[in-house]
C-alpha cells in the first residue's frame, strides 16, 4: 500500500511539475502586440521632419533625427554619418539655394521592430541662386528623387540609421 501511495505521489508531483513549468514557457513566448499604424505614422513623423527642415533651408535639430553612428550616401558616394555629411555638404550647400520643393511626395515603410525600412519618391525643385565668383546664373533644378532609409526604434524613439538617396533628371518638367 505504502508503494501505491508513493506511485501516486509522485505521479502527482510530476504533473503539477510539468504544469508550472508548461506556463513558464507559455508566459515567457507571450507576443507583445505592436501597434503598426502607430509606429508607422511615428516613422512618417522623423521623415517628414527631416523633409520639412530642407524645405525650410533650416537644419537646426535634424542632428537628433540621426543616430550618431548613422551613414548617408548621396547619389552613389558616402558621405558619412548624417553629422560629416550636415557639416560639410548639405548645411553649406542649402546657403546656395533659394529654395527647396519637395513634390509628389510618397512614403511607405515596412516595420519589423526595432527597425523600419521605408522609400520615398519624390520631385524637388531647387532655385539655385546666382553665383558671380564662379560665374554662374541663377536656375532652377527639377529632378524625381529616391530615398531608401533604415530607422531603428531605442529607448522609444525612431532614428535614422543609414540612408540612401538618388535623383535624376525630372523628364516630364
């Protein structure tokens, strides 16, 4: 009798086991639900400030839309990370410019947390100011443009990570 009721005990025992341990595992394989609309539009936000900064001939804070090791290559070259490329390429080049135009803007992203992956196409339109040293007249540039960019979300913020943009002529303007 006292080995039926040690059998039993044990039998017991190992399926109150396996059952602690069943929702141990369940509990940790929990899925945290993302909202995705959310996050995309929060993307479309760092985008769209960084749009907004080059049209406004005004980079002030764009820094803190970049990750410090970020990496930006413009029409097949490196540039850097978005600080080089800020210093010595697109904040001296914007003081050229009398405006810049963003058109037939269209942006779209696929989020698989803690990243994003987004392209935009767009038109710009650059009124290039006069340039008496070096001879050159006012014009207007008008070029279709693509941009391909990484951003990854930390500590709850997006940030651009690497980016890739080329343009060529605008063959419809």
């Amino acid at each position: 009798m006292n080995t039926l009721k040690t059998i039993i005990t044990l039998i017991i025992v190992a399926i109150l086991f396996t059952n602690c341990t069943n929702n141990k595992t369940t509990d940790s394989k929990r899925v945290q639900t993302v909202d995705i609309p959310a996050e995309k539009q929060a993307v479309f936000t760092v985008l769209k400030n960084y749009k907004d900064a080059i049209q406004n001939l005004n980079v002030e804070g764009t820094l803190d839309l970049f990750s410090k090791d970020s990496e930006v290559y413009e029409s097949g070259g490196s540039e850097g990370s978005y600080s080089n490329y800020l210093g010595h390429h697109l904040g001296p080049e914007l003081d050229y410019f009398n405006s810049f135009i963003f058109s037939d803007y269209k942006v779209n992203a696929i989020i698989d947390l803690p990243y994003a992956f987004t392209t935009e196409t767009y038109i710009y339109t650059i009124d290039l100011k006069a340039n008496e040293k070096k001879g050159r007249e006012s014009r207007i540039i008008n070029k279709k443009g693509v941009a391909t960019s990484i951003l990854k979300k930390t500590n709850g913020v997006w940030k651009i990570i690497k980016t890739h943009s080329s343009s060529r002529a605008n063959k419809n303007h």
